[in-house]
C-alpha cells in the first residue's frame, strides 16, 4: 500500500452539508482497497480562477493508503463525481518530509541552547547595575 494525499475542491454550495459528500469520496476510496487516513477541512475560499463558473470552493485534503493500481480507477470515478469541482491526488516524497522534521528539531534544540546563554539571570543584571552605579 502506497500512501497518497488527494487535494478535493467541493462546490462551496455544499458548505452547509458537506458530510455526505466528503463520506461519498471516503466510501470511493475505500471501495477500491485503499483507507482513508486524515482528512483536513480547509473550508470555503477563494479560487485562483473560476471554475464552472464558481468563484469560491471548499477544499478538503486527505491523507489515504492505496495500492498503486487503484489511483486510476479512484481518479476516475472522482472525475464523474458532481460534488467535486476539482481534485490532485499526489504521493508525497516521505524522505523529504522526514529530513526536514529532523532539520525543524535541531533547529529548535539549537534555538533553546542560545535562549538559555543569552539571557541573564537577575542577579547577573542587579550586579551589572550596582557596577555602574
């Protein structure tokens, strides 16, 4: 099983009741052997141009476990899906995203060493200040 992420842009009419389609896409992917694991609902916003003549979309990313030769039978049926304006199904490069949250962790460990060296303690600043004095 492949993991993939399909990025789904929803006619923003179904901004009121958009469960039944977001369960008809889950139930779509599902039927082909795959599993949906995230969903992230970015909800209703403007699109870079129009399509079909709407102005605005939801869009809704989800995170789903598929074998490789399913992709084309679930692109396929997302494309007759009415809800669905327009959808991109990516696999993201796993390794990529691994480096880069080791990179964001050494990054914070070294953030947290200089916080704690560059900040006085008080009585440093209260000896500081009688110095002066």
């Amino acid at each position: 099983m492949n993991q993939y992420e399909i990025a789904v842009l929803y006619h923003p009419d179904l901004e009121v009741d958009l469960t039944k389609a977001e369960e008809r896409v889950k139930k779509i992917v599902t039927d082909n052997d795959g599993k949906v694991v995230s969903d992230d609902n970015w909800g209703k916003r403007k699109l870079a141009y129009d399509i079909a003549g709407k102005e605005h979309a939801i869009y809704v990313f989800y995170t789903v476990e598929l074998p490789g030769g399913s992709v084309a039978k679930v692109e396929s049926t997302l494309n007759i899906t009415d809800e669905v304006l327009r959808f991109l199904i990516t696999r993201p490069d796993l390794r990529a995203i691994a480096k880069a949250e080791a990179a964001k962790a050494v990054k914070a460990e070294q953030a947290a060493k200089r916080g704690e060296r560059d900040e006085p303690d008080e009585e440093d600043s209260k000896e500081e200040i009688k110095e002066e004095s």
